[in-house]
C-alpha cells in the first residue's frame, strides 16, 4: 500500500465537495446521517449514559421520512454539540459534532460535508497515531463512494 499524504484527504475532500454540491437534499441527509453514524461508536463507548448524538442521528432520518420538522432536528442537532462540548475526548468530540451537522443537514443542506468532515476527524483522532493518516483516508474513500452508490440510487 502506498503511503497516504495530507494531499490524498485533501484531494477526496474536493471531490466530495464537488459531488455534494449536485445532490439533493434528502440524499445528503442521508448520507450525512450514514457518515455520522459509522463513528458514533467513538462517542457512545466513552459516554455510555449519554444518548444526544444517536438522538440526533435518529432525528435527522426521521426527518427523512416526515416524521418531525426541521425545528425538531435544529434542537437535536443543538443537544449533539452540547455534548461535544461536555466531552475532552477529541475523537468522542468530532463524533458527536458530525451527529449534530448530520441533523443540521435538515436545515441547511451544505452542513452535510461538515458532517462527513468531523466523522473523518473521529476517525483520525481514534486512530493509532501510525495510522491515523491511513484509516482517514480509507474513511473519505469510503465517504465519496458512499455518496456515489446514493446518487445512483436516486
């Protein structure tokens, strides 16, 4: 395997951007929920007792699906960055702020990159310092090609 370089993140980056930029809304939810959800684990295995994040995951597809309005997921996505705040461990952290621009998404749609953003930031900060690099660049991949298979979906 090669050696992964902070250019390879930042060159998935733009393409998710790009590609993200030609969705449409509910698609993003969903996908932003989905990138939220893959390290909700970093949070919920430190914080045990405290459910905001997957609230606010379960939120956002339930907006999805009509079942609650954008103020409801506006205060579920306020609850998941209160505890990122109420939280010192980075990868617990970025992933309780990736449940929180997931249910944004709701809201304001361009909030869905910021959410596969901090999941790739969980990732990173749960990774082996060895690593981290790696496995965030395997999670941007798997991003990009996360919202490829949605977008033929659709």
């Amino acid at each position: 395997m090669k050696k992964m370089k902070f250019k390879d993140i930042l060159e998935l980056k733009m393409s998710i951007l790009k590609l993200a930029n030609n969705q449409n809304h509910k698609t993003l939810v969903i996908w932003a929920t989905d990138c939220a959800q893959r390290v909700l684990p970093n949070f919920e295995d430190i914080h045990v007792n405290d459910n905001r994040p997957r609230k606010t995951i379960e939120a956002g597809r339930a907006w999805i699906r009509g079942e609650i309005t954008v103020h409801d997921v506006r205060l579920a996505a306020f609850a998941a960055h209160a505890a990122a705040r109420e939280t010192n461990n980075q990868a617990a952290k970025f992933a309780a702020r990736a449940a929180g621009q997931a249910a944004s998404t709701a809201h304001v749609a361009s909030h869905a990159v910021h959410a596969a953003s901090y999941a790739a930031k969980a990732v990173f900060y749960s990774s082996n310092l060895n690593q981290a690099y790696t496995n965030t660049v395997k999670e941007r991949q798997w991003q990009l090609e996360h919202l490829l298979d949605l977008e033929k979906a659709t």
